[in-house]
C-alpha cells in the first residue's frame, strides 16, 4: 500500500475503509469553512457516504485511475489530496486537496505536495499536474503560486458551490519544469 513520510511530522498514504469515521469527523468539524470551496461537504451526510468514497478511491488506485490519500500531522489525520483519474495518453492528471480548519498555516499542503509531484513525475512518469483553484480561493491560490505552478486560465462556470456556478482558475506544473529544479 502507498505510504511516503512528508518530513519528519507529516505522512500520507492510501485512504482505507478503516479511515472512514476518522474523515467523516475532521469534514464534520470544517463544514462551514470546507463549504466554501468543496461541492462535497453538504452530500457527506454520515460515515457511510465517506466509505463509498473511499471505497471508489480504492478501486481507481486499483485499476491505476487515480487515488485518494489521507494526509496524518503529528499523529493526527489532518486532510486528503487526491488524483480525480489518470489521463495516461497526455500522463496528466488533476489534484484536489483540503485540510481541517485547525491544520491550517503549517506547510502541510505545500509539504505534502512537494512530496506527492515528486512521487508523480519521478517515479509514475506523469507529464502533467494541474490544480483547479477557485480565484477568490485566495489560501489555495498562495499554494499553488509558492509551488510554482503556472496559471493557464479561468475556465467559466466550472463548479458549482452553494447553488451558485463559479469559476475556477486552472494551473499547471509540467515534469521539465518541475525536475530541473531538484526539490
Ligand atoms: C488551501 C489549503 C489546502 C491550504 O492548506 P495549508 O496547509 O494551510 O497550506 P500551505 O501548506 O500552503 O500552508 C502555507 C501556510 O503555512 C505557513 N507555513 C508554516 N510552516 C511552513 C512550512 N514548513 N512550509 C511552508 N509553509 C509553512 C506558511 O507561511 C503559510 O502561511 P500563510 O497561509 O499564513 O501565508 C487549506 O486552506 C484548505 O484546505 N482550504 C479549504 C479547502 C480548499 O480550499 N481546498 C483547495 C481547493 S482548490
């Protein structure tokens, strides 16, 4: 199963079933601010609907279609980051991630990305990463910007949050671009 160390307080590895309750209470704990930038949080109504999702995770892992990993700081599960598919004609892929409210502000999400890319295009041979950020998403855009991802452009209407359609903006690292510079 995957597993990889972030640094010395991080660590993330494949979601299994066993994680359920564990993810269900962190996603109960951040709803209002998780809300705000994930279609998800009013339809995961019980431990249940994060099993079914974890379970499709497992199954896109399985037939090398993507993946969902849980993300632990200091002993405790603080998010998920995970591959929707696998386009393994162009070797791209796109990533969503999120933490729990308290984690916020220490590094995990650059961390853990840091580690995952590595992963990616050293040892998968994926070309290809993007991010899709909300732009008033103004933490996740930071993110991708200290990562070094480039912005490609605003797809329209893309996502719907709170019955409204918003926008999303679309950034992108390449493996040449990443590689060269050896982090
Ligand atoms: C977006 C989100 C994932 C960012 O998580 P995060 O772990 O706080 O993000 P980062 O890893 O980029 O953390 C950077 C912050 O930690 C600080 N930090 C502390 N130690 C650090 C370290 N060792 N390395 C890097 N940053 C560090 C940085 O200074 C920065 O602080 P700032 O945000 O006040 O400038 C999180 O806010 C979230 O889950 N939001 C809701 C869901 C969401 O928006 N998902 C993304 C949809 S596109």
């Amino acid at each position: 199963m995957f597993f990889k160390l972030v640094n010395h307080e991080t660590q993330i590895r494949i979601l299994e079933e066993r994680d359920a309750p564990e993810l269900f209470a962190l996603v109960d704990q951040s709803r209002s601010y998780l809300r705000q930038w994930l279609p998800f949080v009013d339809s995961t109504e019980n431990v249940e609907v994060v099993r079914k999702f974890i379970q499709t995770g497992l199954q896109r892992y399985a037939a090398n279609n993507g993946a969902e990993f849980g993300i632990w700081y200091q002993g405790a599960f603080a998010g998920v980051i995970g591959l929707q598919s696998i386009d393994w004609e162009a070797r791209s892929t796109t990533i969503g991630y999120w933490i729990g409210e308290h984690f916020q502000g220490n590094g995990i999400m650059t961390n853990t990305c840091i580690t995952l890319f590595n992963f990616l295009f050293r040892d998968y041979g994926l070309n290809r990463i993007e991010i899709e950020v909300a732009p008033q998403n103004l933490k996740s855009k930071a993110g991708v910007t200290r990562l070094g991802l480039s912005f490609e452009g605003r797809k329209k209407e893309a996502l719907r949050l709170d019955d409204q359609y918003v926008d999303v903006d679309a950034y992108a690292m390449l493996s040449k671009d990443w590689l060269v510079r050896d982090i």
